[in-house]
C-alpha cells in the first residue's frame, strides 16, 4: 500500500459512516453506508430493502467520508474508488459493525455486505489555526422531497 492508501485507511477507522456513490439506471446516487476496514479493504454495510447493492456489485463505485462537521480544526476528507463485490462477512467482521439500526425509512433493517478493495485514493486535509474550528455558516441545509 502507499502512504497516501495507509493514511486513507488510518482516517477511515476514525469515523464509522460515510457515503457511497454509484450511478443506477444511469443515474447518480450517493447513500449513507456504515464501513469497517479489513485487511486492507473496505467493507460496507447497507440495507438491503433500498436495493442500491445490486446497482453497486461488480460495478466501480467511490466511497467517501470524512470529519468535516466534528469541530475539529484538523479537517479531512477522505475517497476511494474501487470494485464492489458482495460477501458474505466473516462473524468478527460482522462484530466489528457494531449495532445495526432498528429501521431504515420506517422499514426492518436487512443487512447486506460488500467488500471494495480501493484503486485510487485521494485525501484531503484542511487546518485551520490554532484554537479556532472550522468556521460555520450558521445555516442548516434541509432535504426537500
């Protein structure tokens, strides 16, 4: 792995959500994925119901994450790119998710789990100065459907 690739890696096991992204009918979407690394890969897991892993297995997907909203003044952001596969998890692989939640848009969470083994990876880092946090806008952006 590259330094860039081990750094990617060290970052990701700081947050336990981020977002994967892919195109489904030959449209983009991105979705809240939860994510554990393994061995140097990316495992993701993600409610079946949505069905977005039969758009994502066997395709190239990117997967994001990052600490932007922390407070931190050592801002990053992390994203990858690779081939996803879905798998079956080994039970310490399983353990290592943690909780599941209970519903997903008011319906039972169904897991399902896929492994990306990263091909690009970029990191990108913002700091800030000493004793200051990211500064903020004041305004909150709300999903309209």
């Amino acid at each position: 792995m590259s330094i860039e690739e081990i750094r990617a890696i060290e970052l990701l096991n700081r947050v336990a959500y981020g977002r994967l992204a892919t195109s489904m009918r030959a449209m983009p979407f991105v979705a809240p994925a939860r994510h554990v690394v393994a061995g140097g890969r990316v495992l993701i897991r993600l409610h079946r119901g949505l069905g977005y892993h039969r758009a994502c297995n066997g395709s190239v997907v990117a997967y994001g994450a990052d600490n932007l909203h922390s407070g931190e003044e050592h801002l990053w952001s992390v994203q990858f790119t690779g081939t996803a596969e879905i798998i079956e998890p080994t039970a310490e692989e399983r353990a290592a998710f943690g909780t599941e939640p209970t519903t997903v848009d008011g319906e039972p969470f169904e897991p399902v789990y896929m492994r990306v083994e990263p091909q690009f990876v970029t990191v990108h880092t913002l700091d800030h100065p000493a004793g200051q946090s990211a500064p903020s806008t004041g305004r909150q952006l709300h999903h309209v459907a």
